[in-house]
C-alpha cells in the first residue's frame, strides 16, 4: 500500500493536538530538517479505553497531514516521531516517504514484530532513525535498517561519546547529536564525527561581524524612533530611507509584494504612505532581524524562530487570551532579539520606543505580557504538561495552537522572503 492510498479521515478521540518544531543542521551549519514534536490529548469527559495510545497517536499523525508538512517545515525533511503502534500499524504510510524521516522513539525495542515493520517500512522507501540510543544490545536488531542514530549528548564527555559514535559510523550510519547546548559541545560532536546536529545552542548566532550589521541597525534604529515622534513628516521618513539603499530596496519589495495587492510601486514616499506608519515600525523591526539571518544559516533560522514567536504570540492572544495582540508580536519578537543582536535585553530596548509593560515582560519575566512568553517557551521546547497547566489557556484554545503555530511558521516564511 503506497502512502497515497491511506485513509487519512481523522479518529474522533482526541479533542487537540500540539505540533512544534524543532531545527536540524549539517556540519556547514545549514537548517537541513526539522524534528516535529507532538502530542494528541483525549477528551477528558471520555473513559480511557484499551487502545487509546494507538488512537491519539492516530489523531496526532492525521494532524500532522491535515495541518500540512510544509507549512511546518518550509519543504524540508520532516523528522516525525513514530511509536510502536504507529510502526506496526503502519499509520506512517500517510506520509510521502520522501518528505519524512522516521523517528523510532526510544521507548521501541527489537523485538521480531518490530523488526519485520521496519524492514516493511525501508522497503517502501523511508528512512529510519533510532532516536536517543544507548548501545543496549535490544537495539541492535534495528541498526540495520536505520540511517540515522540520534545521541543525546547532554552532560556527557568525549570519552563516554566516542565509544557510540565510533560503532555507529563504522556500520555506516549517519550520527545526530542532539541536545547540544554549548560551542563547546558542539565541537566535541563534530570531532567525534557526528555530521547533524540540534539543540540550544544553535538558538544564539555565532559573533557576527559587528561593524557591517551594525551601521544598518543604526539606520533602523533611527527610522523606528522618528516614527514613534509625532510630528515627523513623510520627507523626513523619506530621507531617512533614502540614506540606506539596501533599505529602501527592501521597502519597495514590501509595497509591491501580495500582502499590500501585489501594486507597481517605486516611489518611497508612496510607499511610505501606503503602508502607514504603525505597519511601517512592524515590518522596520523584521527588517532589522533579516539583516542577521543574513548573515550565516544558523542566524537565519534563530530569525526564523523570532518571528515564528512573535506572530504566535500575536495570534494566540487574538483567539483568546487577553491582550493587545500587536504588543505581544513586539514581546514575542524582542524577547530573541538580545541574542540575535548580540547585545543585552537592556541595550536592545534602550533603543527602542516600548512600553513599560513590554520592558517588564522582556527584563523581569513579569507583568501582563509575561505569561504569553511562558507560553510560547513551553511551546517551542515541546513541554507540553506545561502548555496543559497554564490556567490562561482555555480548553477551546488549545485546540487551535498547533494551528497557529503552523500559521506562524509560514507567515515567517514568507516575511523573510518579502524582506529579501
């Protein structure tokens, strides 16, 4: 049965499911994949039944489909956890085989039955990967049929790594280090000989060359504070840009892309009118970020991620919590913007016209929009217990995040391609 021909009408039991993701890069420090994370939640009015583990993971995988693999990984390799029940039912064939790497949690041992599903499963073309592996020889079964092997290298050192790694890649495999928190580490993985990579610290950029970034920073800088003075003029705003050409260019780009009718325009100053002052100092601050991405892949995808963030935190308080939902794109987006920029919350929003409650919510993790940043940190780490527990998320809510979270993974997209 190919994936196409799978039934793909989701199962009724489980009210919600949260999806997030998480990036996957090579040794030259290109975002190759992504690992979805998710969890399907029964409704808590219904008995528990004997099946329910196969019917959320079901619900999770049909959710994954219908929301739309692209959308959350921007046409890249989707790694998507695969459980037992998953495996054996084969509920994975509702994926295109070359769209997704198979992730075999490590909860899944080599049992004969899960040995003749996974010679099934790279019969029909996909790939497996044996995620946090530990050497334990009930794991051995499955190393022949995998292509990749997941090490979780927190906490560990080289020596107690180089034994794993050495075997794996001497049967071929391809290894990921995952849970790599700090350049140190990283280092320590390639040297071993692990050629993909996830974890925090890819989250903050490498040193970039300050001098080159920063006259254009400046630039933004002093075009978000004219904007946030009263009484300047379009010929002031005009000037301003005009002094950047990159800026300007980028400016145009915006004016004439679908979000404002896909117009002919090529005056700055009509542009500038045409696009208002309070959608200017929005787009001005996303301008700001792509300068970084620009600069390395590992720094496009932590922009990336900013403004996943942003536009998550700004639609989740639109569909329900309370709010002001362009304040929580702002909080959502600066709260990267320390580590993006290299320079101290402080510094950042020193340069920035913010409010009180934004500066609070940003410094000292408190305040209105503080609970919003909470949300979205569980979110994007895939702690879902914590997402549940949060009081401010209503039932009905939760039913849309993995929605929105998808929305904001394209919407980034997409706003960085605007931005050029």
């Amino acid at each position: 049965m190919s994936y196409t021909e799978v039934d793909v009408t989701p199962p009724p039991t489980a009210q919600h499911v949260f999806i997030a993701r998480q990036p996957i890069f090579d040794t030259n420090r290109r975002r190759v994949a992504y690992e979805l994370l998710y969890r399907a939640h029964r409704d808590a009015t219904q008995a528990i039944g004997l099946s329910e583990s196969h019917m959320c993971g079901d619900t999770a995988l049909h959710a994954l489909l219908s929301i739309g693999l692209d959308r959350l990984t921007a046409g890249t390799t989707a790694f998507v956890n695969i459980t037992r029940e998953h495996l054996l039912g084969e509920l994975y064939k509702i994926f295109d085989p070359t769209a997704v790497v198979l992730e075999l949690l490590e909860t899944i041992d080599g049992d004969p039955a899960v040995v003749d599903a996974c010679e099934r499963a790279v019969a029909e073309g996909y790939r497996l990967a044996l995620d946090d592996y530990d050497s334990r020889p009930s794991l051995d079964p499955l190393l022949p049929f995998a292509s990749i092997v997941k090490l979780d290298v927190l906490g560990k050192t080289a020596d107690e790594l180089a034994p794993a790694v050495t075997r794996l890649k001497g049967l071929g495999l391809t290894v990921l280090a995952e849970r790599v928190e700090t350049a140190e580490m990283l280092h320590v993985c390639e040297t071993l000989g692990c050629v993909l990579f996830q974890g925090y610290v890819f989250s903050r950029p490498e040193t970039l060359d300050g001098r080159a970034v920063n006259v254009q920073h400046a630039t933004v800088f002093n075009i978000m504070a004219l904007l946030n003075e009263p009484d300047v003029t379009d010929s002031a705003l005009e000037e301003a840009f005009r002094s950047h050409p990159s800026l300007s260019l980028s400016l145009l780009r915006i004016v004439n892309s679908a979000s404002f009718g896909a117009r002919s325009v090529d005056s700055i100053s009509y542009a500038i009118r045409l696009i208002g002052r309070e959608a200017l100092s929005r787009w001005m601050l996303i301008m700001l970020i792509a300068t970084v991405g620009a600069q390395s892949p590992v720094a496009h995808e932590a922009v990336v991620n900013a403004l996943v963030r942003g536009r998550f935190c700004e639609t989740v308080t639109a569909h329900g919590l309370s709010g002001d939902p362009s304040a929580r794109f702002l909080v959502g987006l600066l709260s990267r913007m320390d580590a993006l920029l290299g320079l101290p919350m402080e510094s950042v929003l020193e340069r920035l016209p913010v409010s009180a409650d934004v500066r609070d919510a940003l410094l000292l993790g408190t305040g209105p929009h503080a609970p919003v940043l909470r949300l979205a940190d569980a979110y994007e780490r895939g702690e879902w217990a914590e997402v549940d527990a949060d009081d401010n998320v209503a039932i009905a809510l939760r039913a849309e995040l993995a929605g929105l979270y998808a929305d904001a993974a394209l919407w980034a997209t997409e706003r960085l391609r605007i931005t050029g």
